[in-house]
C-alpha cells in the first residue's frame, strides 16, 4: 500500500479531475437523506453522509436490468452485450466496501456473473472513513474496518485526508488529478489515532459468541412467530441491504410479440413467490419461517460456506423496516426470550 | 384469425379506456394482433354477438350490468376486468360506505329510479369469473398491453401480489411513514413502481390490497410512526371499501 496526504481543500479537485475520465458516482443529498448518483457539481458531494437509501450494489447489481433481447420465432438471442463505462464511486464507507467483497463470494465465484463482473471491472472504489450513526453495528462483525476491495480509502484527519493506496490505479489518479504529498509521521500517529477514535465511538455491543448454535438451538423458538405476526412481507428490507443479492428473472414480450427481453429484478425471501415450486407447494409459505431464513441463511448459511455473516452492520434495514425487524433485535431476542 | 376483442364499460369515468386509446406507440402494434371489434370510447359500433376477448371496466350498479356481464361471459373465451372500480368496486363502491339509499336519495331525489334494479356497487368478480386483471386507477397502458398479450398468448394472469415498499425502496424515495405521514404502500399490491410515492403523494391504494397483506401489522406501524392506526382503515375507503382483496 502506498499512502499520501490530501489536504482538504483540494478534495474537489479530485472529484474534476477524475470527472474528466470517469462517471464519478457519490453520495448526494436527496430530501434530507442521501443517495448515490452521479455528480454534476463537485460541491454536492456530500462526504459527511451517514448512510444512503440503497447501498452502492445498484451500480452493479441494478435494481432492474435487461439481460438479452430474443426473437420469438427461432428463439435466437439478439444481443447481450454488457455495457459498463468507466465509473468511479467515491465516498463509500467501510460497511459498504465490505458489503462488495461479500457480493463478490457470490457473483464473481463459481459462477460467475457477466454482467456483475463487467461493471466491478470497470469501477474503482474510494472509501471514506465515516463515523457511526446510531443505526450503525458495523462493530460487531468488525466490517468497519477494511484491508482491501478500495483503489483509494480517504481517512479524515480534519484538515486533511490520510489517502491509503490499495492499487497501482489508486496512486496513479491520485497523483494525476490532486495535489498530494508524502506520509510524515506526524501524519501516521494522527492517522492512528483517528482510527482509535473511531473504534472507540461505537457503544453498541451485540454478544455473537457461537452465533450459529444459538440459531440452530432456537430453531423452533416461539421467537419466530412473535417476528412473524408484526413482518409485512414486503420486502423493503433486503433492498436496502447491501449483501442481499437475490434475484428474479421474467422474460417480458415487446407488443408486437415477435420478439422480448429478459429482465432481471431484485426479489426477497420475505415475498410469499419466493419459495414457490410447481405444483403449488410453497416451502416458506409462513411469514414467520420467512423471516427465520432470511436470518438463517445470513448469520449461518452463508458464514458456512464464506466464513463470514452475510451483514455488515450497515443498519439501513434496520432505518427500512416499518416494523422494526433488525439483526441487532432478532439476535437480541433469541439471547433473551422476548422481542423488544 | 386475430382475436375479436370487445371492450364493455359499466360504472366508471372511462378513464382506462382513455389511457388505452391514448397509448398511441404501442397501440398500433397490438391492433396488429387483435380485432377491435367493439370499442366504446373509440368506435361507435354496436357490440357484436360474437367476440372472444371481453375487457371490462368500471364496477357493477345495475340489474343491467349483471346481465350484460354474464352475457359476456358466454360469449367471450376470455374475460379481461381494467382498472379498479372493475377490480374491487373502486371509487363507485365508496357509496357503500354510508347508508346507500340515504346516499342516493341526496343525489337523485327519494324514490326516483334512473336506472333498473340499481345496487351497491360491486366488482365484476361479484357476477362472473374474471381470468385477468390490470389494476390501478387509472390503468397502465404499459401493464395493460403485457396483460393483453398474455392473455392471447394463453399465459397465465400473472398480476404482482407483494406489498409495494420494495419497489419504493429502489425508487429512493424517503417513506412517508419517516416523515409521520400516512401510505397505503405497505399493504397495497405492487406493480406500479411506487408512482404515486415517487411524485411526492403517498400512496392510496388504487392497485388493491395486496393478498399478501398483514394488516393487523401495518395498524401497529402506524402506531409505531405516531399515527392514528385505524387512518389505515378510514385510507381504505377510497379504492378499497369492498375490502375486496384478489388473489
Ligand atoms: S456501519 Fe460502520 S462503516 Fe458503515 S457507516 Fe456506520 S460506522 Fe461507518
Ligand atoms: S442485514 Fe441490515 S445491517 Fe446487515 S448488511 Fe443488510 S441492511 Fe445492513
Ligand atoms: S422484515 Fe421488515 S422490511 Fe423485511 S419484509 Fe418484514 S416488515 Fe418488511
Ligand atoms: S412511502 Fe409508502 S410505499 Fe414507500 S416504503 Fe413508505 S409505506 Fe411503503
């Protein structure tokens, strides 16, 4: 890793230069919260975000995308070219860089993901350090804290920025479009006190120990049906979030019928279709198994196959969710006995 | 041949029927497929004795939209209801959420009869078998034409039947309910991309309730949000005061 110093006001400088080459994807205000998309101004860039409404996985994983056009009559696929420009999202905080490389288990792996893969392949990513809101529980499965999946990681040392290099790419914008110098170790003993500062802030504290023994040792815990009875099932919670990655495919016909496309959306194991097979049956047909597996399948499944949970402590599901279903209350009530 | 599609209006603003003959770009395409046989808003014709799509809008009032409903339902192979007075009564079966005679007596004087066999107004489902739906108030062209096809095609109806704050998630609208105002979303069925909410109203239910609602919930959120639980109920009224839920 190679590391630089920024000072502050020169940020925007960064945001045009890199504007000159790239899509720059960045947190912007939007009726009192905040989104990424893309910037016009450099001044709307918002680095003292908390959290955004959908996490950085849109940019590539869309909500919605055409994966082919078909012609109907001899079924031939009329094209499936990817198309990705060069992008850069900038500003992202730990949790959600965390959150990419859980995505990439998924996508990049064993069957890997073309499209997923195009668009990762195009994009670099520049953290920032953030500090927590009190949604957030990063903490507790230690993803505020991230080591690699960045170009560029931007740590706030009030006047200036701690700029960590992850790639060749990273240092090369970097001395391309700012103004920057080398590391003292003045800057290094901030930079670690900072970071201390950050840690320490957190006071939220969940027990995890041996998490998946608690889950299968309350399998048929009456827990389930208490979450099951206030879930809405309507699914707001794992758009939010930003390591669900579930999808649905639907082919979809053009009106003159001759030829279509197929469409990929984001789908939820909280919607009742989601485990349907043929033949009618229904394998989560009740809202209160829905919400057992959604939890199954993040702090166990996944952690069985990945060696990690499937969360990282980003807390939008739990700013999403009307009916206040979270990690944070689901682990604390299976612990305790009582939903809160 | 191309199927004879028919177009029947009962008690509505024939609102659908404009957004279906508004729909300039696509309607040229899918009066390629079908037979526009009888169209109310667009032609004058009278209906045929044969046809084999029936499009339905608007809700149930009279001993003759009965009748006219089942007759369609022997003629056609296929029964399409539009919109939402079609679908769960909509608008007109707000006159059911009061004394309906009262109601009617204010409107057209008591004891004067405008049409024969007058009732509560009712979804088409009340008389036949609907085989598919397009819900909303109005109706999507877009939606309409995919059901359309469908229909032709001889797929499945395959209306959405989640909650709508999923599709308003990815729409980054910020909830109402965060900002202590009530929407229907949470119980409403999906499929409009949460228009209404992402032009800034909240929503009020024109596509139904969602059968996969959990109502009894959505009143404790709204209690939860600091709101009035049974506004949830009184929301209703507007497009759901059947509390007709299709599934
Ligand atoms: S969850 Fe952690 S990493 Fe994410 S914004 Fe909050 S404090 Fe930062
Ligand atoms: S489960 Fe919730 S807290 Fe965890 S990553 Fe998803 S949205 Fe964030
Ligand atoms: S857990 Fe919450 S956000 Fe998720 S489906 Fe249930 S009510 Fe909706
Ligand atoms: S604004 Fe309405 S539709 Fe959107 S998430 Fe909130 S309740 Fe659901």
């Amino acid at each position: 890793m190679f590391f630089r110093v920024i000072d502050k006001e020169r940020l925007p400088d960064l945001v045009t230069g890199l504007s000159t080459e790239y899509e720059v994807i960045a947190p912007v205000e939007k009726d009192g919260r905040f989104v990424y998309a893309p910037v016009v101004d450099p001044g709307d860039v918002r680095l003292d975000y908390d959290t955004t409404l959908l996490p950085p996985k849109k940019w590539f994983f869309p909500a919605e995308e055409t994966l082919m056009r078909f012609r109907v009559a001899d079924n031939e696929v009329l094209d499936d070219e990817v198309f990705a420009a060069p992008r850069v999202l900038f500003g992202l905080h730990p949790c959600d860089i965390n959150a990419l490389l859980l995505m990439d288990n998924v996508f990049t792996g064993r069957y890997a993901d073309p499209y997923y893969m195009r668009r990762r392949e195009q994009t670099l990513l520049i953290g920032v350090s953030c500090s927590p809101s009190d949604t957030c529980f990063c903490n507790v499965w230690d993803t505020n804290e991230v080591h690699w999946g960045f170009d560029v990681f931007l740590t706030d040392m009030g006047d200036r920025y701690f700029a960590s290099c992850r790639t060749v790419k990273g240092a090369e914008i970097l001395d391309r479009f700012v103004e920057n110098r080398t590391v003292t170790d003045e800057d290094t003993r901030e930079f670690q006190r900072v970071v201390h500062d950050f840690k320490d802030a957190f006071d939220r504290s969940v027990d995890t120990t041996q998490l998946p023994v608690l889950l299968d040792a309350k399998f048929d815990s009456p827990i389930w049906d208490e979450f099951g009875e206030k879930c809405l099932s309507c699914g707001a919670c794992s758009m939010v979030c930003p390591t669900c990655y579930c999808f649905d495919v639907h082919d979809r016909l053009e009106p003159d019928q001759k030829s279509g496309v197929r469409v990929r959306t984001w789908d939820s194991c909280q919607f009742k279709e989601f485990a349907a097979v043929a033949h009618g049956q229904n394998f989560r047909d009740t809202r209160a198994s829905r919400v057992k597996y959604r939890y199954y399948h993040k702090q166990w499944g996944y952690l069985s196959k990945f060696e990690r949970v499937l969360c990282v402590g980003c807390g939008r599901c739990a700013r999403a969710c009307p009916a206040g279903i979270n990690p944070v209350n689901v682990i604390e009530a299976l612990q305790t006995g009582e939903v809160r | 041949m191309a199927p004879r599609v028919a177009i029947i209006g009962l008690a509505s603003d024939f609102g659908c029927q404009v957004q279906v003959t508004n729909m300039e770009d696509h309607l040229l395409d899918v009066l390629g497929l079908m037979d526009l046989s009888y169209w109310q808003l667009a032609s004058s014709g009278h209906l045929p004795d044969e046809y084999d799509v029936a499009v339905i809008e608007g809700a149930v009032t009279t001993a003759d939209h009965a009748e006219a409903l089942l007759k369609a339902r022997e003629t056609a192979a296929v029964v399409i209801a539009i919109g939402s007075c079609a679908i769960t009564g909509g608008i007109p079966a707000l006159a059911g959420t009061a004394d309906y005679d009262a109601r009617y007596g204010v409107v057209y004087g008591d004891g004067v009869a405008v049409a024969r066999g007058r009732q509560l107004p009712a979804p088409v489902s009340s008389v036949i078998e609907v085989d598919y739906h397009v819900p909303g108030c109005p109706i999507d062209p877009a939606e309409f034409v995919t059901v359309l096809s469908r229909a032709i095609m001889g797929l499945k109806d395959d209306m959405p039947r989640d909650p709508m704050c999923a599709i308003c998630k990815t729409q980054e609208n910020v909830c109402f309910l965060d900002r202590g105002r009530a929407c229907l979303g949470l119980v409403t069925r999906t499929g409009c991309t949460a228009k209404c909410v992402t032009l800034g109203r909240p929503c009020t239910g024109c596509r139904g309730i969602s059968p996969e609602a959990n109502i009894p919930a959505a009143r404790l959120v709204y209690a939860e949000k600091g709101l009035d639980p049974l506004e949830l109920d009184r929301l209703f009224d507007l497009y759901n005061a059947a509390r007709e839920v299709v599934v």
